[in-house]
C-alpha cells in the first residue's frame, strides 16, 4: 500500500500564448532567435487582502506554475521539425496591484529550468536555466481574466558548459483564465 493517493493533475488555470525575441548586444547574447510560446499556468493564491489595508496597495500575491512549450521561428533554423523548440518550466510570483473594479497591474519574477531540444550557437548546453521579470495587466472578463505582459527572459547554461552565451531578451505574454 502506498502512503500517499495518487490524484490526477487538475486542469490548469489559464492557457498562454506568447512570442518572445533575444537581442544582440544585450549582455554577452549574439544569437537572436525568435521564439513562439504555448503554455499553461496554474494558479496558487498565498494571500489575498483589501488593498486599502495594504501599505503598497497590494490585492493579491500568487505564486504561478508555468509549463511552456517555445517553437523557434527564426528562419535560419528549420521551424518545421518539432525538435526546434525548447521545453521551460517556470516558477512565477506574481503580485496584483488594483487599477479599478476590472483591471490589476501586475508584477512577476520568476525562473526555473530550459530544456533544449535543439542547437543554440553559444548555448554550450541542452540543460539550462532561466529568469523573468515582467509587468503586465490583468482584466476581469466575465467569471474569467485576459493578462498582457510583457517579460525580460534571459536564459543560460549557469557557466555548466562552455560556452555559456546567453539569451537576453523580451517575451510578450497573453493570457486566457477562466
């Protein structure tokens, strides 16, 4: 018998689309791919409050579960083979910021491990990790949420490999909820 119950993964709490770019001169990064981004996110509230009662206005803090699939659309790689895409799990705090009845302005930072299923010049690495920052907005829509947001993503191998040239860039986030 085991001591625990398996229990099936719930459905996630919004899907994401995203397109993110690298930039050259940004930090160490000379590649520039260009990316396509589809993901889920799953939502945990850690604390919710009247944002009256908040020194800096806070209404929410959450932490966010983000797995996400990337296609690289750069032409100078083949975006037609599916192992032209990197695999990236995130781990996201995110903060609320009320606007008005409808609209929250967020705040996220966040990270986790990148998984390459491809050849990045500079790369050095299949394994790699990464970090956000990013603001956006949150709509109420119904008993659902838009976000729009807009990330500064950079991803590298930790100095685990040589060479280690990162990827700074941005991504542009859309989020559905319901």
């Amino acid at each position: 018998m085991l001591p625990f119950t398996a229990t099936a993964l719930p459905a996630p709490d919004a899907w994401v689309l995203g397109v993110g770019q690298s930039f050259k001169g940004w930090g160490d990064t000379e590649t520039q791919p260009l990316t396509m981004e589809w993901g889920a996110r799953w939502i945990v509230p850690i604390r919710t409050q009247d944002p009256a009662r908040s020194r800096i206005g806070l209404q929410r803090h959450e932490f966010w579960l983000e797995p996400a699939w990337a296609f690289i659309a750069t032409p100078t790689y083949d975006s037609n083979r599916i192992d032209n895409s990197w695999l990236r799990l995130s781990f996201v705090g995110a903060f609320a910021f009320p606007l008005n009845s409808q609209d929250s302005l967020l705040v996220t930072l966040g990270g986790g491990p990148t998984l390459l299923f491809t050849s990045i010049p500079g790369m050095g690495s299949r394994l790699n990790g990464h970090y956000q920052l990013g603001i956006g907005v949150e709509r109420q829509w119904g008993r659902g949420t838009i976000t729009l947001e807009l990330r500064y993503h950079h991803v590298s191998n930790l100095d685990r490999a040589q060479p280690n040239l990162p990827l700074n860039g941005l991504q542009c986030m859309l989020g559905f909820g319901f």
